[in-house]
C-alpha cells in the first residue's frame, strides 16, 4: 500500500502512535516532543551512547538534529543512525547551523559517512553547506549562524535541492520564504504559511520532527515530506489568522500552532475512516 494523503497518513499515524527516537538540542526539545505528542507520536530523548542504539531499536524512526553539537553528540548519532539503517528505519537529518563553524562542518562530514538518511531538512544556508562538504567545494563566506544568511530565487533552491539530494541518495526538504522538496528525481515547491514563524525559534527543527513522524507510515520519502512541509506552512496559516483575530502576539502564535496541528491530524483521521 502506498499512501498519498494526509488523511491516510494521519490516520496510520494515530493508529500506530509511532515513538521517534529524537537526538536534539537543548534550546528546542521541548517543542519537539510536544509537537510529536500533538500530531498523534511521540519522542524518546536520549543520547548516551551507552543507550543510543536500544532505544533506536525499540522506536520507529529516528531524528538527528546536530544543533548545539559536540564531539560525544556526534559519535551518539554515528551509533544511532547506524542502527537504524540496519534496522530499516527512517532516518531524518536536522544540520542545524550547518556553516557556523569548521567543527561542525567537519563533524557533519563525519556523520554523512557513517549514516545514510532517508531525508534531510534543513534552510537554505545549511543546504549549500552540505553540497559544498559532500561535493569538496567552498562554503558560502557569510555565515547566519543558525539562521539561514541566504535568500536565493527559487530555481537556485530547486538546483541546490536537487543537487543535495543526488549526492546524498535521499529526499530533501529546504525551506525559506518557499519550500523546496525533491528526491532528485521530482521536485516540487510548497508555498503559503505565515512568515511570523520565523520569530520562534524551533519552526525548523519541529518541522524535522513531522517528516520524521510522517515517514514512519507506509508511503514514499518523497510524498511523507512533502506531506509534513505542506501541512505545516497550513498550520502556520490558521495559527497567523488566530493570532490576528485575537489581535495577540508572538507567543500566542506559538501555541496556536500546536492546536491547529492536533486539530489537523485529528481532525482527518475522525471523519475519514
Ligand atoms: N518567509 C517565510 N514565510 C513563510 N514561512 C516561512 C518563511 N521562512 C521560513 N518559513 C517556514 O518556517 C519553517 C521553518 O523553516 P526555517 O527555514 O525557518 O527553518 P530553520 O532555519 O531550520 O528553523 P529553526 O532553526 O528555528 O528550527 C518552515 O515550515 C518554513 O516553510
Ligand atoms: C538557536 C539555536 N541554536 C542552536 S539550535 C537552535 C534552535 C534552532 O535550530
């Protein structure tokens, strides 16, 4: 069975309540554990490596997000990632301030050895980052930190996202102003979404956590990401309506978007089946 729609996507999602495996950073771990909990998941935080690769077993996909990385951060999702390779479990990765320095590159470069993902999610700084580590070029000069220091024209975010996705045999989702998804093979571009997102940090990484929730039901890496980007700008839409109705502010777009996410999924696995 292959699944092509949100509704069924959602609703193998609530059917299985599937767990992920989340190697994340600090600054966002909560949201991602409770955005999993909204969309129907739900996260397992852990990242010794005397327990990464048990807990990976025992779950049903696995996100590496490398923000706020260091050296035995690095060598837990080397082992994590592994194991879900042999395991056959999707595997998302989150290059979080991919550029912000020569450690991170090279640590990047590291993991991108060891481990296959089934997609990356990532902005666009961090996508020409990866391409110029895979394919032995110069990165980009300025850096943005962990916010993407780059706004390319959408067919260069097509070529870049492409290109990222025929190196790294995977799909690849890199958002912005517009998002880009391809496999290498299509690409498709997702537009739509409230720009207020980018005033929280976290938007990206919980992102990464959805792809990683969406792959773990029956359908291809392309259309599951593809999915989870698409469902998320329209949850970032109706949280900017609620937001504005309420002529509220930053905060409350934050927690709107949890309510309109649960809303969403639930909402289609109801009246669906
Ligand atoms: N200008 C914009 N207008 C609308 N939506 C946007 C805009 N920029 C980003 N987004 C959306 O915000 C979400 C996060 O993307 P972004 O590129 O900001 O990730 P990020 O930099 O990795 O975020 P973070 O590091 O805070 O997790 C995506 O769903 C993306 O579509
Ligand atoms: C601000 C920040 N620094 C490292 S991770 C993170 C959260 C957004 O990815």
């Amino acid at each position: 069975m292959s699944l092509n729609n949100i509704e069924e996507i959602s609703f193998c999602i609530h059917q299985d309540a599937p767990k992920i495996h989340c190697l994340t950073n600090p600054v966002t771990m909560q949201d991602v554990a409770n955005l999993l909990l909204a969309a129907g998941g739900s996260a397992v935080m852990g990242q010794d490596e005397q327990e990464v690769e048990e807990i990976t077993s025992f779950c049903h996909g696995t996100l590496l997000n490398t923000g706020v990385p260091d050296i035995a951060k690095i060598q837990a999702c080397i082992l994590a990632g592994q194991k879900a390779n042999v395991l056959g479990h999707p595997v998302v990765l989150d290059p979080v301030g991919a550029g912000a320095s020569t450690f991170r590159r090279k640590e990047l470069q590291k993991l991108l050895q060891a481990v296959h993902p089934t997609a990356v999610r990532c902005n666009q700084e961090e996508a020409v980052v990866l391409c110029s580590l895979l394919s032995d070029t110069d990165s980009p000069e300025k850096h943005g930190g962990v916010e993407s220091s780059l706004q390319m024209a959408e067919r260069d975010v097509c070529l870049i996202a492409g290109q990222a996705a025929s190196l790294l045999n995977c799909t690849v989702l890199i958002t912005g102003k517009e998002d880009v998804v391809s496999d290498g093979k299509q690409t498709q571009i997702l537009t739509g979404g409230d720009s207020r997102i980018r005033r929280i940090t976290g938007g990206g990484c919980m992102l990464s956590a959805l792809c990683t929730l969406f792959l773990c039901t029956d359908t291809s890496a392309f259309d599951a990401v593809r999915a989870a980007g698409a469902l998320w700008r329209e949850t970032a839409l109706e949280a900017g309506r609620r937001t504005d109705a309420e002529k509220s502010g930053i905060g409350s777009f934050h927690v709107h978007l949890f309510d309109v996410l649960e809303e969403k999924l639930m909402y289609t696995s109801k009246h669906k089946f």
